[in-house]
C-alpha cells in the first residue's frame, strides 16, 4: 500500500472481486516459497488441462519433457514455448510438477494460458501417434534441423545429465542436435528448447 504499484495491485484485486488476506511478517515467511518474499503470496488452483487442450499442428510443436528436474529450466521452457506459439507441454516420469511454486513463478504466467499436463510414457506416446504429430528426440549425435516442418511435431526434450531415456528414444521418429563448437560439452535443456522452438516455428 505504500507504493503506487502496490496500490494499482489492490485495486486491480478489488475489482475483480479476489479475496485479500492480509497477514504478519511471520505468517509471510511461512507461506512463502522463497527466502525474500516480495510482499504478495497468490494462491490459485491449477487449470486441468487434457491431451484435447494440446493444439497441434504445423509450426504448433508440443513440447515434451522427459526427466527435467530444475524447476528454473522447466518454468523457462514454458514461458518460451508460449511465446514461440507451441501447442503446449508434456512432462514424463521424472520431470519436476508442473505447479511447483518455482517452476509456476520462472513461467511468468505461461503456466496460467499454456495446456500442459503430466502423462506416462505409454499414453503420451498413443496420443501423439493418434494425433498424428511425430516426436523429435533432442540428441548429441542427432541431424541437424534444416528448415521448418510441415507437419506436426513434438519436441522432445530429456534430463539436464543424463538426457533422454533409452526407452524414449527408441520410440522417436526423428533425432535432432544443435551443433556446437567442439570442447562445448552441451547447452542448457532451456536454452536449448529456445533455439529448437524457434527453428521449428520460424
């Protein structure tokens, strides 16, 4: 209340009728999911999103997350996988929950307007063939992406040490790299959704 940005929040919150609560210092610290809260806790319940919210199609890619564990890396993924207009996110066994608190907050709002869900490797893998949409499996030795697809795709992306699971790579359609320097080890699993999803939906 002491800031006319905070002021603008309240009064934005009024106006559409959302409960305020104010609380203590101490009731702030334990609610919060960071060490220096900012002053505003938002509580919300998640959507409930199903394969039929994803989408698809071309330059539509959905985006799979087989084994991403930083909540950082999973929320940036989502806020560019909207801002790069793909149709939305799977994660696999092994990804962090999508409505972990860092993971909703490094989305900076992707998570509230972006379809995602969490699916096992059998009925993500049914849906995509059903729909038509063939996975790319992100992997050091893969091919090179050279122009934009036709068809609908997903983006398969693995874990940040150990990458995409066997089992998952084997049901690929096509795998895909970046090329790097040589004595680049690798990139980062956001950094590299980022360049990917720009290459498939330019």
């Amino acid at each position: 209340e002491s800031t006319p940005r905070g002021v603008a929040l309240l009064d934005a919150l009024a106006e559409r009728e959302i409960p305020v609560e104010r609380i203590t210092d101490e009731e702030l610290e334990a609610v919060a999911a960071t060490e220096h809260p900012q002053g505003v806790v938002a509580v919300y319940a998640p959507a409930e999103w199903a394969f039929a919210d994803l989408r698809t199609g071309a330059r539509h890619p959905v985006v799979v997350l087989d084994g991403v564990q930083d909540p950082g890396n999973v929320g940036t993924i989502a806020r560019t996988a909207l801002a790069f207009g793909a149709a939305g996110i799977i994660a696999l066994p092994g990804t962090v929950d999508l409505t972990n608190p860092k993971v909703v907050r490094s989305a900076m709002g992707a998570l509230f307007r972006l379809p995602h869900l969490h699916a096992d490797d059998v009925a993500a893998f049914e849906w995509l063939r059903a729909s038509g949409v063939a996975a790319w499996v992100t992997a050091m030795d893969g091919e090179e992406i050279l122009g934009s697809p036709e068809t609908p795709i997903a983006l398969v992306l693995g874990n940040e040490g150990a990458g995409v699971r066997p089992e998952v790579l084997h049901l690929a359609a096509r795998q895909v790299t970046i090329p790097i320097q040589p004595g680049a080890e690798s990139l980062n699993v956001a950094v590299a959704a980022g360049i990917l999803l720009h290459q498939v939906t330019r």
